[in-house]
C-alpha cells in the first residue's frame, strides 16, 4: 500500500460499492480487513483515486437506495 501512497488510494467498505466497482472494470489494489475497531472482521478494498473517478460518478447515480430494517422501524404505531 505504501508504494502508491495512501492519499492516491480510496477505501471502500461496501460490499456492494466493490462489487459494482469490479463488475466495471476496476479492480482493487489491495484488500485487508478493516482497522476500524466497531468494523472489525469486514473487508476493506483500497481503489486508485485516478481509476475510480468515472465508476464513483456511476455509482453516486445508481446506487441501491438503504432501506430500514425491520428491528430499526418503528414497531407501534
């Protein structure tokens, strides 16, 4: 990771976000598990800034709309 500096380098978390990425033609320099303690056991994905400016457009015009839970709606009306 340090051969391409970390401030050329974007962190992606999202499993869907990587898949997206990937399916485009993107692909990822290196992969570890997050260092973020309250993410602990979840992939991170480091792209290229430089590679990642068109599908990041794409991805901010498609992506998946979060939808709640059910544990997170309100259950009594």
């Amino acid at each position: 990771m340090d051969c391409y500096g970390e401030a050329n380098l974007v962190p992606i978390g999202l499993i869907k976000q990587i898949i997206f990425y990937t399916s485009r033609g993107v692909q990822p320099v290196f992969m570890c598990e997050s260092e973020k303690e309250d993410k602990k056991g979840r992939l991170v994905c480091w792209f290229l800034k430089s590679k990642t400016q068109w599908v990041n457009k794409k991805w901010k015009e498609n992506r998946p709309i979060a939808t709640k839970r059910i544990t997170e709606t309100n259950m009594n009306p």
